[in-house]
C-alpha cells in the first residue's frame, strides 16, 4: 500500500480488533497489551518479545524446580512407586 507521499507503507497483517472480544473478554490486560503492542515500533516489539521470552523462559525453569522439589519429597516420603511396567499394570488391576 502506498502512503500520501508515494513510498511504500507496511500494514501489520492484523490489527487488534481481529482478535474475536469473545477471546478476551475474560483477559482485559491481555486487551490493553494487544492494543498497545500494535502502536510499538518494530524494534520496541522486537524487544518486548525478547523480555517476554526470557521472562516465560525463566517461569519455565522455576515450575521444573518445584517439580524436582516435590518429586523428591514424594521420593524421600516413599510415595513413589519403582519396577516395571508390567508391576504398574498389576498394581492398577489390583487397586
């Protein structure tokens, strides 16, 4: 598309109000960030994407951590059941 001065003019391939309201009602931050992450210039968003990945990156390792935490707890408290596969099936069959 080209602007009033005749270069070319990029178009981001949707808009915030593409995304069904139905989608967001129930998030009205997510909302406001959409519609403000569309006014960002592209090395501003470039930049959002990185914290934000680096933050999700971040949450990821921390929720492995608890999980670690609580799996050896449930080891230590002998909650956790060894042996094959075939020892599970058996075990479910006889519960």
């Amino acid at each position: 598309m080209k602007s009033e001065t005749g270069s070319m003019k990029y178009e981001a391939p949707f808009h915030p109000s593409d995304f069904r309201k139905e989608e967001t009602v129930h998030f009205p931050n997510v909302s406001r960030i959409i519609e403000e992450f569309h006014i960002l210039s592209l090395m501003e968003k470039e930049y959002v994407a990185d914290v934000v990945t680096r933050q999700l990156a971040e949450l990821r390792r921390e929720e492995i951590a608890r999980r670690a935490t609580e799996a050896r707890a449930n080891f230590d408290k002998g909650m956790v059941m060894t042996g094959t596969v075939q020892d599970m099936f058996e075990d479910l069959e006889n519960d």
